[in-house]
C-alpha cells in the first residue's frame, strides 16, 4: 500500500513538473517559432523603404548615446575592447558616458576622453540623479547640496540633465538642462523577472533583441511630465540606454586553472575546479577570454535598441554639447529603423526654413510645422502636452498648417508591428512665443 501510494505520488509530482515546464517554457516557444521570425521579417521589409530625405540645414546628424558605463562605474568591468566594437557595429559617433563615482570626490575628465577608433567619448558621471558632464576638468564633491553642484556645473558651461525620471527631482532647479525621456532600466523596472529569464534562456541568442523588446512600455507619465515642464521653459528630452553590460553570466580561468564565475552587476559569484562534468558548458577564449557567456544585457544590443541623434556643426565635444543644450536632438528605436536625416522644422511664408527642433520662433514669422523622416509612419503632433493631430497612413513626410498658438509643439512617429502601433521617434519641441 505504502509503495503503491509513492508510486502515485511519484507521478502526480512528475505531472505537475511537466505542466509547469510547458506554462513556462511554452509562451517563449512560440515567440522563438512563430513571433519573432515574424516581427523581424516585418522590420527588415519596413528597413528597405529607406529614402535619404534632402538636407535642410548647414548642420549634419550624429548617431551617439548619453547614459552609458564602463569599468570605472563599480557594476561593470568593460572596457573600450568591448564599447568600440559594439559602438562601431551599430553605427555609433558618439557616446556620452556617465560613470558611477566610486567615493564623493570626483575627477573629470576620467577614464576615457577623445576619439577611439573614430568613435568620439566624453567622460562624465552618474550620481544623485545627474546625467552630468563639465567638459572640461573638474573636481567635484558630491557632498554638496545637489543645487550647488548643479549651477557650478552649469556656470562653467557643463551639462546637467536630470537621469532615471521615474524617481523624485527638484523640478523647479533652474539650472537643470533636460531629461530622461526613456530609459531603459527604468523600462525594466515594472516587469515581473520569472518570464523574461524564461525567454531568454529560449531566444537570448538567436533573438536577443526581440526578447529585449518584451520589456518596452511606452513611458507615458514621464512623457507628460516633460511636457508640462515645457510649458515654463525649454527642458531638453533625450534617451538613456544605461549599459552596463552586467546582466549576465560569464566564466574566465584564472592563472591556477581555476574557473572564475562573473554574475550580474559584474559581482564576482564563484570558482570551480574544470572537471570532466562541467568542462562541457566551456568554449575556447574568446578576444577578452571569456570561455562562458550566458548574455542579457551587452553593449552590441543596447547601443542598438535606442539612439540619440544630435545635429550638430562638427563630431566634436563642443559642438554636440553645444547642440545638445539646444535641443537640437531627437531620439529613436533604432533597432526598429535607422531615423538618421529626419528633420522637424518651421517655415516662414516664403517656405524658408525658420528653426528646428529645439529652437524658439516667433509665431508672428512662422507658417507651418513640417517634418521629414528617411522612414514611413504616422505622425503625432503635440502642442504643450495635448495631441492636436495625427496624420492619415503612414507617411515620409508631415506638414501641419493650421493656425498656430503659442506654446511647445514635438513630433512623435509611430510604427505597426506585429498588428500594434508602437512609438518609433521623439523629437524635441520647436518652441512658438
């Protein structure tokens, strides 16, 4: 009786191993199967009606990243051996990074400073809720009041964005330049982990970032609250891809022979001995000398999966800066299209351009609104945080006409995948008073 009721008991826990098993692995399945071959088959199609719009301004159009970190931040260990590659790979210009400050004395410029390999770097930190960048060198002591840091850097023609705008800022600071309008740790943040880990240990090679793509939310509470900043004064949006590249599992050996395990946060996890039982899980060294990867979050694709483009006279620190402050920016998903050569301006009533985006133009001069973007989709007209009109189909390019008001008016495009209209580009506001 006692053996029969083991037996049965036995089964029933086989059993519901094999349903959790399917409930878990099933959902990932038919994305690795049916979905993302789909959606990636609908992007590629969507990528080849590229058109090169004309140029519309004496400025050119830089693809870069601000909110990025390297080994000098203390939960990553990746130097420019792995950022250059990636950045180049994904058609990178630029990269603003924002290291973590291992004590409160600060020292910029850090680390690296200059060209790379054509890619241009700028040294700046992460901390108390900046995206802060002096450009030039500084001690700072982040022991003050953040106010205080803010202006100094400010006064002497640095940058201070406010990062991570899901939490609390001093709105009100008057030396503040712009904000996070996406960021995508801040994406991750309402996610339950359980079905994300699943679906990556199904696609997180072949598919890696169509299983990224599961973690978007449009960030619609920050959206209306830069919005609603700009109603007062000029608050400059940009995008934060925040790579670490420390979501992931890797193994080194170490001088021994022994077998070093790196986890998330580039924590240190473990050592083992290489056996005959676990020599298999192991793979000739590759460039850095990693004989494991397991990878969920690396710079290849997060270089990729949202970009800044900031139009500007030259490839260089002070002309980016310069133009970054003006708003001369816009920021797109750029794993779903390339937007380089997009442009949102204004025209007089001779059709000559009068500003773009991040400019402020007086409304008595201005005509219309216009926007032409290398892609098709559906344009979004925002007028101080209100949708006064959206275009018909999907188009190349947008002219809005109607009489004018005074006020912030930006441009969001929008694209269908996989039967959904999704937000593709955020441009900055061109500014009617």
């Amino acid at each position: 009786m006692i053996k029969k009721i083991f037996r049965y008991l036995i089964i029933l826990i086989a059993g519901f191993l094999l349903v959790a098993l399917f409930v878990m692995f099933s959902v990932p399945l038919w994305h690795h199967w049916m979905t993302y071959p789909r959606m990636e088959k609908e992007v590629n199609e969507f990528q080849k009606l590229r058109k090169e719009p004309e140029s519309l301004t004496k400025l050119f159009t830089y693809r870069g990243l601000m909110h990025a970190h390297s080994y000098l931040s203390h939960d990553s260990k990746w130097t420019l051996d792995d950022i250059i590659p990636a950045a180049k790979s994904d058609g990178i210009d630029f990269i603003f990074l924002t290291d973590h400050p291992r004590g409160n004395i600060d020292t910029i410029p850090k680390g690296y400073h200059g060209y790379y390999d054509g890619v241009l770097i700028e040294s700046g930190s992460e901390k108390q809720g900046f995206d802060c960048w002096p450009l030039h060198p500084a001690i700072i002591n982040w022991k003050l009041d953040k106010d205080t840091i803010a202006r100094d850097i400010v006064s002497k023609g640095g940058i201070i964005f406010y990062a991570h705008t899901e939490e609390m800022h001093n709105w009100g600071n008057p030396d503040y330049q712009g904000m996070e309008i996406y960021n995508f740790h801040t994406d991750t943040k309402d996610e339950s982990l359980a079905p994300h880990i699943f679906n990556f240990i199904v696609n997180g090679n072949k598919y890696r970032p169509w299983a990224l793509r599961e973690m978007f939310d449009e960030q619609t509470t920050i959206l209306k609250r830069w919005d609603s900043l700009n109603l007062k004064r000029k608050i400059v949006g940009f995008s934060a891809v925040d790579t670490h590249e420390n979501q992931n599992i890797r193994a080194r050996y170490l001088k021994d022979g022994r077998i070093q395990w790196i986890g998330p946060n580039a924590h240190p996890i473990g050592t083992m001995e290489v056996k005959f039982w676990n020599r298999w899980l192991l793979h000739e060294p590759d460039k850095s000398g990693w004989v494991f990867k397991w990878m969920v979050d690396t710079y290849k694709e997060g270089f990729n999966y949202i970009t800044n483009y900031v139009l500007a006279d030259t490839l260089s620190t002070p002309s980016l800066a310069e133009n970054m402050k003006r708003g001369h920016v816009y920021t797109a998903f750029k794993s779903l299209g390339d937007a380089k050569g997009f442009i949102y301006y204004a025209v007089n009533k001779g059709d000559s351009v009068l500003g773009i985006l991040g400019d402020s133009v007086k409304i008595e001069q201005a005509k219309a609104l216009m926007a032409v973007s290398p892609l098709p989709g559906q344009f979004r007209l925002i007028h101080d945080g209100r949708i006064v009109n959206v275009s018909s189909g999907e188009n190349y390019r947008y002219v809005w006409s109607e009489p004018l008001q005074k006020g912030a008016y930006r441009i969001e495009m929008h694209l269908r995948l996989h039967g959904k209209s999704i937000p593709w580009l955020y441009s900055n506001p061109i500014y009617l008073y």
